[in-house]
C-alpha cells in the first residue's frame, strides 16, 4: 500500500514539480554579440596535407593446400570399440518388485 501511495504521488507531482521549477529560474537571453560573431567571415582552413599510402602486408604463400572434400582417414569406422575390458549390459531389471526401494517405480 505505501509502494501505491507513493507512486501516484511521483506520477502526480513530477510534471507540478518540474513546471514550478521551470516558472522561477530564469532563462538566459541571446544577446547580440553571439550573433556578430556567428556572422563573421570565418578565418580560411588550412589544407591538410596527404597522407602516404597505406601498403597491406602481403599473407606468406600456403605451401600445400588440403584436399577438400576428401574423407578423413579413418572415417566410417566407430570411435569406440568395444573390447574385455567393457562391462556388460545388464539382462534385466535392477530391482524386482519385492526388493524395489520404497518410493521407485517398481514398488508396490
């Protein structure tokens, strides 16, 4: 309830405040100064000389390029093989209905 109060009342209050604020502070006026120099001849750019041209560095020639589009070695055959160090897969299920956990799927 206070958040609510005191959002209206920086809704509400803001734009009163900001008006008030610009009613008392006096503005600047323009004088006629300003407006003799903006109207003077401005003095004449001074030309900037050329700068030397840039030279790109040249990219060392590639001694071979690779056959794209090539197979790699190796490629078709599976990344893991098994082999006897691997365990099995299990048969069956891990817990039988009688010895499941309380709580599992397989309690009942």
């Amino acid at each position: 309830m206070l958040y609510r109060n005191f959002a209206i009342a920086t809704v509400l209050g803001a734009p009163l405040l900001v008006m008030i604020v610009e009613a008392v502070v006096p503005r600047p006026q323009p004088t006629a100064e300003t407006s003799a120099v903006a109207s003077a001849d401005p003095a004449p750019a001074t030309p900037i000389p050329p700068s030397p041209p840039i030279i790109m560095p040249q990219a060392p020639p590639v001694a071979a390029t690779p056959n794209y589009g090539q197979p790699l070695p190796g490629a078709g055959q599976p990344l893991i093989v098994p082999s006897g160090n691997m365990p099995t897969a299990p048969s069956g299920p891990i817990f039988s209905a009688g010895s499941a956990p309380p709580g599992s799927p397989n309690a009942e």
